[in-house]
C-alpha cells in the first residue's frame, strides 16, 4: 500500500462529497414519494379516455338508431346517460381525494353504456360488443396492469350476465368465442402496459438519479469553494509553524538552564519539546507533500503513536482519565505522524464533550487483518441526525469548533484503506472507532 501525500487541503478537496450524496438521495427519493400521489391524482389521459369513450358511444347510439329505428329514444337515453356520467366522473377527478373512484366509475360506466346498447340490439350477437374491446384500450391508457386485469374481467363477467338474463341457449359458441376475444385483447394490453411501466419506472430512475447527481455536484462545488479558501492559506500556514519552531526551539534551550532540578518543571519542558517535534513534523508533511516522492508503505506501532497521543492528553488536560484497555502489536498501514495526529484529534473531541474533566476510555483490538482502536467519553453524546454530518468539512456542534479536525481523521484513516465510525456509547456519552489495516509484512519504517 503506498503512502498518500495529500496536503490537508487536498484531502478535504478528495472527499467533500461523502454524506452529501447520501442527504441528496433521501431528499431524491421522497421528492419521488410525494410526486407519484399527485401524478396518480391527475392522470394526464382521463379526460382523453373521456372524450373518446362518449364519441364512440355516441357514434354508436346513432349507428344502432339507424339501422333499428324502433329503438326510438332508446339508444339516445343511452348517450344522455352516458353524457351526464362522464361529466360527474370529470368532476370527481378534479377533486383530490376523489380522483381514483372516477378513474374506476369511467370504467364501469363505459361497460355497462356498451352492453345496454347490445342489450338492445340482440345481446351477444350485436356489434356493439366491440365496445368492450375498447374499454380494455382505454384502460390500457388509464390503468396500471392490474386495473386492466380487473376492466377485462368486469367486461367477461357483464358479457355472460348480459346472456344469462337473454338465455344461453344457442348462443354458446358465441359467447365463448367473444369471450375469447376480450381475453386475448386484455392479455395484449397488459403485456404492453407492463412493457411500458417498467419503461417508465426506468426513466423516472435515471431522471431521479441524474437529479440526485446535480445536487450533489451543486453541494461539492459549494465545498469545494469552502475548502478552496482555506486551500491558499495552508502552505502559508506551514511556513509560518515551521518558522515559529525554530523560535520555540531557541526559547527552550533559553528556559532549560534556569529549571535547575524541579523534576515537575523539567517534565513540562520535555511535554513541550514533544509537541514542538508534533509542530516541526506537520509544517515537514505539509510542505513536502506537493513535491514528487517515491512511493513508501507506511508502518506504525499502534502502541508507540497512542502512548505519544496519550502523553500530549494528559500533560493539556490532567483532569481528564484515560484508560486503556487491550493491545495489538501488529503494525498498522499508516505512518506513525498521521496515526497520532488521528488519535490526537479524536482525543480531544472527547475532552472537549467533557468540558475538560471526566474519565474516557480507549479500547484496542486486533480483528483479523485489521487492527480497532475506539475512543469513548462520557459527555452528553451525539444527535443521530449529526452521526455522518460530524465527518463534512466545516460542520461543527462547538461554538469554537472549526469542523474540520474528524473530516481531517477521516481522510487519514481513508487514505490508508480504513474505515471511522461514530455511534451513541451505551450508557451516555459517545464512541468513536477506527479500524486499520494490518500493514504487510514486506513493508519497511
């Protein structure tokens, strides 16, 4: 595995979408949600299956007139009926919560204006039959596949009704041959509507997950602005630390003569030679890391870094217990400077979550080819809505917070092929783990 030299810069740059795509997919799939109520509430098609179903009916009416004039006002109480129905069914859909009851009444209406006019034309035998094929179509244009199945089925069953009260006598053949007509035209219909949704659902996908992109491309291009602000000044920054240890390296030197032998006062000296080697290695890491360098694989001594992490803890916050409980001796995919400054950053959220003063723990542990380190305190927790927000660039729950020290962590941990995770600690407080890899065996320090 070879070593990243991103600059902090640029790792906030590498991974500034992470947790945004999520929040942009949730937001993609409810928009989704609540559009397929109102799609379903105003069917584009209703009133053409309307317009179409009252011109053939009344096509029809005038046709059965013609050539029955007996019939009288028969056939136009037909078209009368059928005219004032659709128009109450158009009224309906326009109301909300009414919308799916017209849809289904059209349907019914539309049956039984078909089978009253070959009621009145000689039952199964009239050509107006025909029309029963025409509301399997016209429920094709309305209906998802099982309103089809349900329209075909209704069609069948007022066919058969229509002869039982005529008499089945003689009119067997003809009635299964009809029968068989609406079958087959019904099967076609749903297997072209069926064909037809799932392209539909395929396209309001794509558009849904093309809709998912350009959000989470508009939030990164925001963080990327962010990010790129504090870019310009990091290098800056470097210099200007390298600069300052060079200084607090001399005021050392100048303070070391004068502690003669306090023992407390030696140890705090030592404590801040500790982290002006931390202050010297992070400018070095810094400022190298533009430069092309040959690859390395990183090994740290999870027991070196931590104890290291632990001193900086304990000398800045001596009201803080740390305890640590298990161990693993196998070298982790990481460098020692970028595993401390991991562990150090994690450390310090716990004691700012304590205000300074409390007991936290740490807990390491090999699992297979990984190595878990996980940091617990006993502050007031984290809200689950801020679980995978904490890792965003400039996101904090502090006042004083910057935001960028765990999404810093996390790129660290990342780079290396890892994985970090933040969830509520049993019994108050919250927990955060890191698992690494295991560096191989050929690797060198």
């Amino acid at each position: 595995m070879q070593q990243s030299h991103a600059t902090p810069a640029g790792r906030l740059q590498d991974g500034a979408t992470q947790g945004v795509v999520a929040r942009a997919q949730a937001a993609g799939a409810e928009k989704l949600r609540r559009a397929i109520p109102r799609a379903r509430a105003a069917h584009p098609n209703f009133d053409r299956v309307l317009f179409l179903r009252h011109i053939a009916i009344f096509s029809g009416a005038v046709f059965a007139w013609w050539q029955h004039q007996q019939l009288g006002w028969a056939a136009f109480g037909v078209v009368t009926a059928s005219a004032a129905l659709n128009f109450a069914c158009s009224f309906l859909h326009r109301r909300l919560h009414w919308a799916g009851i017209a849809e289904v009444a059209s349907s019914v209406i539309g049956v039984g204006c078909w089978i009253t006019l070959a009621a009145v034309t000689g039952g199964v035998p009239s050509p107006f039959i025909a029309g029963l094929w025409l509301e399997i179509v016209l429920a094709a244009m309305l209906f998802a596949p099982a309103g089809i199945v349900s329209v075909t089925l209704w069609s069948v069953a007022a066919l058969w009704g229509l002869q039982a009260l005529r008499g089945l006598e003689g009119a067997r053949n003809t009635l299964l041959l009809q029968t068989a007509f609406l079958l087959g035209m019904g099967s076609l219909s749903f297997a072209i509507a069926r064909s037809a949704l799932r392209t539909e659902e395929g396209l309001v996908r794509e558009r849904d997950d093309l809709d998912v992109r350009m959000r989470a491309l508009a939030e990164e291009l925001e963080q990327e602005r962010e990010v790129g602000r504090l870019g310009g000044g990091v290098a800056r920054l470097a210099h200007g630390l390298k600069n300052a240890v060079h200084s607090l390296r001399g005021f050392a030197a100048l303070i070391e003569p004068t502690l003669g032998d306090r023992g407390d006062a030696r140890a705090a000296l030592a404590g801040l030679r500790v982290a002006i080697d931390d202050l010297e290695a992070l400018a070095r890491m810094t400022l190298d890391s533009g430069r092309a360098q040959p690859p390395a694989a990183p090994r740290a001594a999870v027991g070196v870094a931590l104890e290291r992490a632990l001193g900086e803890m304990r000398m800045a916050h001596a009201e803080v217990e740390w305890n640590v409980e298990g161990d693993a001796d196998a070298p982790v995919a990481l460098s020692d400077a970028a595993l401390q400054e991991v562990l150090v950053i994690l450390m310090r959220n716990a004691v700012e979550a304590m205000d300074g003063c409390g007991r936290a723990r740490v807990t390491v542990a090999r699992q297979g080819e990984s190595v878990c380190l996980c940091v617990r305190d006993e502050g007031a927790g984290i809200e689950p809505s801020d679980l995978e927000r904490i890792f965003e660039p400039g996101y904090t729950t502090k006042p004083q917070g910057s935001g960028y020290g765990l999404y810093l962590a996390r790129q660290l941990v990342q780079d290396a092929g890892g994985r970090i995770a933040a969830r509520p600690a049993s019994g108050g407080g919250a927990e955060v783990e890191i698992a690494l890899p295991v560096a191989p065996r050929s690797a060198r320090a």
